[in-house]
C-alpha cells in the first residue's frame, strides 16, 4: 500500500504538468481565435447584428449566391449576386450615408442588362427597397437599348 502512495506521489507532478501544458495549448489557440475573428466570413457584433464578410450559399453549399459586407446590420460597399451557374446576376454598391444604392444586372452571358439607382428605406416596422430614376437598358450583346424611369418602383416612363 506504501508502495502504491509513493508512486501516486510520484506521477501526480507529472499529471499536474501535463494539465498545465494542456491549458497553456488551449490558451495559445483561443489567441489564434481572437486575431482571426476580425476575418471571420458570417460573423455578428455584439448586439448580435450581421457584421463583416457575409457571403451566402445555395441549400447545398456549393454555389454562391450573394456576397458582401456587413457594418452593424446595415449592407455597405458592394455587394455581388450570382446565378446558379456562378456568373455575376447583380452588383449593388451601397454609398455611405444615403439611401441611394448604385446598381448594375447583368445577362447569364456576362453583358450588362440595366444600371441604375435604387433606394433602401428600414423602419422598425418596414424595409423598403426599390428602384428609382433613370435606367439605362441594354440588349444581350451589351448595346443600349432605352431608358426607363422609376418612381418608388413603379415604372413611370420609357424613352429610346
């Protein structure tokens, strides 16, 4: 029994700095963790809002369909929709401090289709995204076409 009392003894400092060293691992990734969260892709701020790198995918992971940033819940920068194919179906850019959003769409063979305005209205109680003003339209192989005019998402006028 003395025997077994002195071995324990003699393996409990070995255990308890294994433990340490353990810990000390553990402490050095959580480290690596937090400088990476910055860079984090789908991340959320601290009142839980989408912040940062957001890109969305198809129900079986393989395809992408919208991606862009995020800054406390609000859409910033541009930000890229695609078609199921992959190629570029839309890009919006989001202008700092105004409603107004710049968009172009574009055809599945890569030609621009429409540019124009659009605006992105949120109250607690509706978001609001429509377009707005002056359209200018293109045909598949990229030559414009016409210009329609918008109001609240209503077209209002159409002009070769």
């Amino acid at each position: 029994m003395k025997r077994i009392f002195c071995l324990l003894l003699l393996i409990l400092p070995v255990l308890a700095q294994a433990q340490q060293k353990d810990k000390t691992e553990q402490a050095e990734k959580f480290k690596l963790k937090r400088w990476y969260l910055p860079f984090q892709v789908n991340a959320f701020d601290r009142q839980q809002e989408y912040h940062g790198r957001w890109k969305l995918y198809t129900v079986d992971g393989k395809g992408l369909v919208r991606n862009g940033r995020f800054r406390h819940g609000h859409e910033v920068g541009t930000w890229r929709y695609y078609y199921p194919n992959g190629k570029l179906f839309m890009k919006e850019k989001y202008m700092r401090n105004s409603p107004v959003i710049k968009v172009w769409r574009y055809y599945e063979n890569g030609k621009l289709a429409k540019a124009g305005p659009a605006k992105y209205y949120n109250t607690a109680t509706i978001a609001h995204y429509y377009w707005e003003g002056e359209w200018q339209v293109y045909d598949e192989q990229g030559n414009y076409s016409h210009t329609e005019t918008y109001i609240k998402g209503n077209l209002l006028n159409y002009k070769h």
